[in-house]
C-alpha cells in the first residue's frame, strides 16, 4: 500500500482505512475456459462485486484467438453471463468498439472497458495519416 491519490497522498490516510472496504470493488476476471467451466463454483465465493470477461484472452484459451465473434467463444461468454445473473453478481467485458459496447450493454453487461489507450491512440494516428495522404493527393492534383 503506496501513498497515493486516494488517501490524499498520505494525508487523509486514517480516513481511507476507515471507508476503504466500503468504498472497495472485488472484480475478477474469466479469461479461459477453465474459468468458464468452473464460474458457477468461483461466483459461489462470497465477496465478489463483478466479473469482467477478457474475450480476446477466452478465445486463445478456446483455440480460436482473436475469433471473439465465433459461436464457441460466444457460448463462452454467455455461459458467464447467465451464471452473473444466478448469482447476482455484475457482469462485465472488454469491447474494441463503441458499437461493441452498445452490443454488450443490450445483452444484459452492466460494467464495460472499452477500447484501450493503444487502440484509442492508433485509430486517432491512422485518422491524421489519412487526412494528410487526402490533403497531399488534393494539393498534387
């Protein structure tokens, strides 16, 4: 336990130790298959707030890697889903896009991580390449 932002950097510390479990989310993740046959033993822990499935991590576990969209790593995923909604617990996953997450969000997730800062960062660097190919091509023309 480092000082950090959440206790004011030291100086609200007694105050976070005091509210710290309150205030405390245990989220775990599923990202194999072995954590999908065994979801409804690990939900039966007490304590858990969340599950958060790492789709891309399932699929390499399931032999189909980057396949998230495949019917096996579907079943997957939805195996984990409905065992969140047995045992009432949220349930979350990771999305690439926004029209992923609204995917998710319709099927029943409530906790989403969508994209991440490399492909945020990607997709924002491929977007000035293109603008500036598009303004070369117009000003040589």
């Amino acid at each position: 336990m480092g000082l950090a932002r959440a206790h004011g950097y030291g100086l609200k510390f007694q105050e976070y130790l005091q509210r710290a479990n309150d205030e405390t989310a245990v989220v775990i993740q599923i990202e194999h298959a072995a954590g999908v046959a065994n979801v409804d033993a690990i939900l039966a822990v007490p304590g858990i707030d969340a599950v958060l499935i790492g789709p891309y991590d399932l699929s390499g576990s399931l032999g189909k890697l980057g396949a998230v969209d495949d019917p096996e790593v579907q079943s997957a995923v939805a195996t984990v889903l409905h065992s969140c909604r047995r045992h009432d617990v949220a349930a979350g996953i990771f999305a690439a896009t926004a029209a992923e997450a609204q995917k998710h969000l319709d099927r029943g997730f409530s906790l989403l991580a969508v994209a991440s800062d490399a492909l945020l960062l990607g997709r924002a660097a491929v977007q000035v390449l293109e603008a500036l190919k598009t303004r070369a091509t117009q000003s040589h023309s």
